[in-house]
C-alpha cells in the first residue's frame, strides 16, 4: 500500500527544485535581498496538474503587480490606518474579482497590497516582489511539466475503477430496497443523487486529463491510452443518470399501496438482473470482458419482461435497458444511434 507520502513524493521534489532554480535565477538577476517571492510561486502553484500551475502562477503574477501599484497609490495619497486598511482589502478584493485566470477570487491582490503596508520601502519592496515573482513563474511554467510529471493513466485507472464501484454499489443498494420501507426508499434515493454527482463531478473533471498532456511531453506517447480511459469514465457518467432514474423509481413506487405487491414480486428478477448489470459495469470499466454478463443481465431482463407486465415493472427495467445499451457503445462508440434507438423504442412498447 503507497504511503501519504510515496504518493507525494514527486510533488515535494518537483516544488523544491524549482523554488531552488528560481531563486538562484533572481540571484542571477541581481536580486539584493533574499529574492523569497521567486521561491513562493512553485510552492503555491505546483500543487496541482501542470495545466493548473500556468493558470495559478499567471494569477499569482497578475494579483502582485495589481496589488503592488494599489498599495503604493494609496500610501501615495493616505497615511496607514484601519479606514485606509478597509480600502486597500476591499479594493483588492473588488480588482481581484476580475483577475481570476483560474475563476476563483484572486486574493492575491489584496494580499500584496497590505504586504506593501508592512515594509518601511514600500516602493523598492514593490518592484522587487514584482520581477521575483514573474522569475518565479517563469520557472514554474518551464520546469513543471518536464519535473516528474504525474501519470494520468494511473490516476485515470483509478477513476474508471471507482466510477464502476459506485455504479455497482448503487445498483444493488437501489434493488435491494424495492417495495420495502419508504424511508429506506427515500434514504438510499438520497444516496445515490450524491454518490451520483460526485461521480459527474470526477468525469468532468477528468475531460480536462487529454488536454492537459499538452503539458506534459513524457506522457504524450500514451495519448490512447488516455483518450480510452476517458471515454470510460464519460460513459460512467451517462450510466449515473439512468441509475438515478432507478433510484427515483424505486422510492416513486414504493410508498403506494397499490404498487407494493408489484415491487416485492420484482425484487428478485430485477436482484438477478442488477447483480449481472453491476458484474458487466465492472468488468467493462475494468478493460476485461464484459460481454457474458451483459448477455446474462438481458436474459434476466427479457424473463422479466415476458413474466411481469404491470407498469412499475415496466419503469424500473428501462433504467437497466439503457444501462446496457450505454455498456455496448463502449464497444461500438461510433455505431448507429438511430438504430439503437429505434430498438430501444420498439423495446418500450412491447413493455407497455
């Protein structure tokens, strides 16, 4: 089992060697006292992705030299007390509203200008913490992709790996609770929405791994490879939608009295077919051979059609339905939709 700090391992080098370049290249530059800022930036802005560090160092950049020139103007003009502190932190944060490259408030703005504040040179504080901090990007935009850059195979394996977990555990929870107590109904409904969306979360996420290997030049070769596992991970996410459904169903179905019988009738065929569809969801997420359990799952199913009609039977094996269907594209993601379409159609109806 990889340790904390295995797992971090690389960071830690990445950051330290270029906080290390980076000041020596202030150094380099001229810099007359310990140039600290330059050594900052990788500290704060290689924590993630290299995509991510361009996006935080150009904003770490941009907030210092806008709250640099606030700070100065307004000592320019005002003498340091609290109202002139109010205006210097609301402004800051007001300018750091719009420089946001990443989206999120920029509070590095205010932050350099209070920094202005404390130093007794404010002006020659300010040029220096301006160049050494582009130095510092600099050195982070140029280093970061080319310093033991993460592998987004092995962290886009263990998405599609938890992505079929979670499908799986949510299949078999929302079957398991089928015309049994409306709470438990409603409590696993709950569960599923958030398992679901943290899930949709990830996939969206991971769209950005394909792009981000423009960043990375020792990963390109494995471009595939990449561009497979996140096809697989945005069919989990389709799969999360028509496993919510599912689960509305089942909490939909089972509080009313003239539906329970059919649901307790249903829990073991649709036990059968989930158990099979949780098999498929995990052996495809997985690469392996998906293709027995799917044809298991819709055996199950067309017992299940043949032998229960009633409309709640009906509205919990479409969800499965379009389950496997979404399975199959993984094999076949630039077949015939209107063909599959026209099939599902047909499907529903002979349901009905």
């Amino acid at each position: 089992m990889r340790t904390p700090v295995a797992d971090d391992g690389p960071v830690i080098a990445r950051i330290t060697v270029t906080a290390t370049v980076a000041w020596q290249a202030s150094v380099w530059l001229g810099a007359d006292q310990p140039p600290v800022f330059a050594a900052l930036v990788p500290v704060f802005a290689m924590r993630g992705s290299p995509g991510a560090a361009v996006v935080t160092s150009l904003s770490r950049v941009l907030g210092v030299v806008a709250g640099v020139l606030l700070g100065i103007g307004v000592l320019n003009v005002l003498r340091p007390q609290a109202l002139t502190l109010a205006l210097v932190v609301g402004a800051g944060l007001l300018i750091g509203a719009v420089l946001r490259p990443g989206g999120e408030l920029n509070v590095q703005v205010a932050v350099s200008a209070l920094l202005v504040f404390a130093n007794p040179s404010p002006g020659a504080y300010g040029t220096a913490r301006v160049w050494e901090t582009a130095v510092g990007a600099v050195a982070t935009v140029l280093l970061g992709p080319l310093l033991w850059p993460p592998d987004p195979r092995r962290v886009l394996r263990a998405t599609v790996r938890d992505c079929g977990a979670r499908l799986a555990r949510a299949l078999t929870g929302t079957v398991a609770v089928l015309g049994t107590d409306p709470a438990a109904a409603q409590d696993n409904l709950v569960r599923v929405r958030k398992d679901m969306r943290e899930l949709q979360h990830t996939a969206r996420e991971s769209q950005d791994a394909e792009r981000l290997l423009a960043f990375n030049p020792w990963q390109r070769r494995h471009r595939e490879a990449v561009r497979d596992l996140c096809r697989h991970i945005a069919v989990a996410a389709e799969l999360a939608s028509h496993v919510q459904v599912l689960a509305r169903e089942a909490a939909f179905f089972t509080p009313r009295p003239d539906t329970v019988a059919d649901l307790v009738k249903a829990r073991r065929p649709c036990t059968a077919i989930a158990a099979a569809t949780a098999r498929a969801i995990e052996l495809r997420m997985e690469g392996g051979d998906a293709g027995p359990a799917i044809a298991e799952a819709r055996g199950e199913l067309d017992a299940f059609k043949r032998a229960t009609p009633r409309p709640a039977a009906v509205a919990l094996r479409r969800p499965f339905q379009r389950i496997l269907d979404d399975l199959d594209d993984l094999d076949d993601p630039d077949g015939d939709e209107g063909a599959k379409d026209t099939g599902s159609t047909g499907s529903t109806g002979s349901n009905m």
